[in-house]
C-alpha cells in the first residue's frame, strides 16, 4: 500500500504527535500491538468500527515504511 498518507496523520495535539489514523485517536502503535498480540483484522474492526480493513493495512504500510527507513549506526 503506497497510499498510506491518506489514512495516517501526524498532529502534535492528538495522541502526543504519535501517527494515527486519520479522524480517529488510534494511533498505528495501538493497531500493531493489537496484531502482534494475536488479535485478527475482523476482531479489531468489530472493537472499533471506525476502522476498515485498509487503515490496519495503512498502518501495516506505515510500520514497513518506518522499518525500510531506520539506518544503523555504527558506534
């Protein structure tokens, strides 16, 4: 998913800054912590029917997107 900006806004007055779906207070992180716990898609958009399938794969993009960015630096 290369549209992932449409679904995800960075606003220093929502959640601290931290990436949230657009419209909502759910930030990305809750969404990933959601999935690494063992939660499925359908769970999730049953708790949170502001949500649809393409903003967890929005989120999904947007954690990918970070990880393809993060360098190491050598100490």
């Amino acid at each position: 998913m290369n549209n992932y900006p449409e679904f995800i806004s960075l606003n220093p007055t929502i959640r601290f800054g931290k990436p949230c779906i657009k419209g909502t207070r759910i930030a990305v992180q809750d969404i990933l912590g959601w999935l690494a716990s063992g939660i499925a898609n359908d769970e999730i958009l049953d708790d949170f029917p502001e949500l649809t399938l393409e903003h967890i794969h929005a989120a999904l993009a947007f954690a990918a997107d970070s990880e393809r960015r993060t360098r190491l630096i050598a100490a």
